[in-house]
C-alpha cells in the first residue's frame, strides 16, 4: 500500500514475507499466490507492498538467471504486489526447527555478509517499480555480541566501506538506489540507538543507516522520541521501519503471567528478555529528564522464567513479535503503545524521511494457537497500522 504525505510524498506500507516457510525459488513464487494475493484481496487494495526475505540459495539463483528474476518480478506485478525492500538479516534455514542465535551467521565480519548483501541490493534494484524513488535492505546489527575481538569489528567496519563502494556501483549501474539499514537487536553488538550511533556514526548517510525495529526499541525500554532525536542528530537515517511490538509482562511475579509466558517460550526463534525499572514520577518529568532506565536482561526468554531475571523491579518485555492488532493471553499485553509513538516520530518528527514501512510479525506459526487464517491475521495487522498512519495525517491513495 502507499500513503502519502500533504506535500505528496509516498510512504510504502507492507509486510514482510519471512513469517513465510520457503528455501527456493518455487517456494517463493507459491507465497504469493497462497498469501500475498489473498492478503491484498482481504484489505480491498490495488497494489500490496511485501518485502521479501530471500534465502541465500535464492539470492544466488536470482543474480544467475536472469530469467529467473524476470520471472519473479511478472509474478508480483500479475498477482497486484510490488517489492521495496528487502530482509537480507536471515541467510537462510529461518524456519528450521532451532534457529535462535544462528540467524546472527554470517556476521559482518565475515565476507559471505558482504557478498550477500550486495547480490540482494542487485536483486531489489530489478524488482523495483518505476516510480518508487529508492531501496531499503534491512541486515543484523554487525553481529552477535559474542565473540566480538577488535579484529573483528575491524573487519566488519573495512566491509562497511565496501558495501557503500559496491551501492555506488548498483545505483551508477541500474540508475537506482538502494540504502542498507542495519536493525539493532537485543543481544547483539548494536543492540540500542546509543551504540548505533556509537558503531556506525560517519557512515555514508544517503547510502547506510538503521532499520529501526519498534519490538527490539520496547525490549530495550528506549523511549521513541528519544530514540529517534539520538539517530537524527547523529545523522543516521532511519532506512525502514519494522512495526512490530514486543510483549510486556507488567507484573513478572503473577503466577498467570508466567504461565502465559512460558506458552511463548518456544524452542525456534530467540526471545530476549529484559526488565527495567519504572519510574515513580514518570508522568510529571520529560523524557530527558527522566534519563534512561537501568535495563538489565537475559538472551532467552525459559532463562528469564528459571530465575535470571528479577521479578521485582519493573515489568518484563520480551522478544516476541505480537500481531499488530490482538491482544495476547491475559495478563500479558504488548507494546503497541510504543509502536504508535514510533509512527508518530516517523511521520512528524526527526526521522520523517523514513518512507519504508514493514509489519514484520515472523511469529505466528510458534504462537500458542497459530492461526488457521493466516492471510486475514496480516491483513487485520496491516489495517491496524494504516488506519494509525491515516489518523497521523498521511493519505491512503487507494481508499
């Protein structure tokens, strides 16, 4: 879908298609018959926006064949769908039964990083419509925390000035830009917008910048606006936006609580939790004023429940991307608050240049009850984030 600000500048909104199983090609092309189509049919639309996740397999096959590619693109503009952006953070295998912290492989000081996220920057410049101005590729945060020695960060940081080298090419080559945005994550070496702007200050700014992710920003306890100011001063771009919220346990010690968490503590995706304290006075002080909270976490969310983590201080927020517009299992809730704020900041604030926009809720097939609707429950979530990007000003063409 495309909205529009009051000067008629365009903000693509979409999902993100690696909530979907799929290694090859054929996969792939299956998707947007048996989900994307029907999730464009269910919102009443013209047009869909999908960012692709794109195995390594893939990706290779695409910049082989050209025909291929050629195939792929017909097949989204047949099936009413149109490709902005990218998910280059998983490389492959994201829907095998234990995932957790191999997503972070390769990392970024590991050449296959490089080359990978060079070939989908090339993938997205072919697909790209014709009047869409540029690109977003979303990739992890550098790496892992761990093992992280300054050789290391030496290399990932001499790779980053090789993906801007290689961007200039694709876009002197094809005529399109394409800007890569890393996603800071919990766990992770660039895990909040302090340490993004820490890592990756004096990037090329019409080529790198962050792709922000407003479950990991909750899960940290960063205020939005904040937030947001931090990366603008800094003169990182916030590249794309993943609407997501995390789930909040307001009070961890409840006996409830913790059995609706431990139903979220499933053996796939890595679930970080992390506590701060709240603060007393939190109505009567700005945000500046409050300064930031003392967050303090654990990687998973079963090491949270067998006593890593302090039920006392404040309430739990966890890894766990909750649909847009549902609520989850009482007493738990979600940060859809915080997300609201992220979209505020996006369409009025410092960062009001970001005009990719993705509902990324990977989740769904380890909830507790996963859907039997799986197209009505992204489109519900996609309705949900519309109707609050309309309700901030911005104008729905195709309503």
């Amino acid at each position: 879908m495309r909205l529009r600000h009051p000067d008629g500048t365009a903000v693509h909104l979409g999902y993100c298609s690696n909530v979907h199983q799929a290694e090859d090609l054929d996969g792939v092309l299956a998707q947007l018959a048996d989900h994307a189509e029907p999730v464009r049919e269910r919102l009443g639309v013209d047009r869909l926006g999908i960012g692709l996740w794109l195995a390594r397999d893939v990706v290779t096959r695409l910049t082989s064949e050209p025909g291929d590619l050629q195939r792929l693109k017909d097949e989204l503009h047949a099936r009413g769908l149109e490709t902005v952006t990218l998910n280059a953070f998983p490389y492959a295998g994201f829907h095998r039964e234990v995932v957790k912290k191999d997503v972070y492989l390769p990392d970024w000081a590991d050449e296959a990083r490089l080359g990978h996220t060079l070939d989908c920057a090339r993938v997205l410049a072919a697909l790209l419509p014709d009047d869409a101005e540029r690109g977003s590729v979303s990739t992890l945060p550098l790496a892992w925390r761990t093992p992280w020695p300054p050789d290391r960060a030496d290399t990932a940081r001499r790779a980053l000035d090789r993906l801007a080298a290689g961007l200039t090419t694709i876009e002197s080559d094809t005529g399109r830009r394409v800007r890569v945005g890393f996603e800071p994550e919990p766990g992770c070496v660039v895990e909040t917008t302090v340490q993004a702007v820490r890592e990756l200050r004096g990037l090329d700014p019409e080529l790198l910048g962050v792709c922000l992710d407003a479950c990991h920003l909750a899960v940290q306890f960063e205020e939005p606006g904040s937030a947001l100011r931090r990366l603008a001063e800094a003169g990182l771009p916030v590249v794309k936006l993943q609407a997501s919220c995390a789930v909040e346990a307001a009070a961890p010690a409840d006996p409830t609580a913790r059995a609706a968490l431990r139903r979220l503590a499933e053996p796939r995706f890595l679930h970080q939790t992390r506590t701060a304290a709240r603060w007393p006075d939190r109505e009567k002080h700005t945000a500046a004023e409050q300064g930031d909270p003392e967050v303090r976490g654990v990687d998973d969310l079963p090491d949270a429940l067998d006593g890593g983590l302090p039920t006392d201080i404040g309430p739990w927020r966890v890894h766990f991307h909750a649909p847009l517009h549902a609520d989850p299992e009482p007493p738990l809730r979600t940060t859809a608050d915080q997300l609201g704020q992220v979209l505020a900041g996006l369409v009025g604030g410092p960062s009001a240049d970001c005009d990719h926009i993705e509902v990324e809720t990977y989740t769904w097939s380890v909830l507790p009850e996963p859907p039997t609707d799986l197209p009505g429950g992204i489109a519900a979530e996609l309705a949900w984030a519309r109707d609050r990007l309309t309700g901030l000003g911005l104008r729905d063409d195709q309503r």
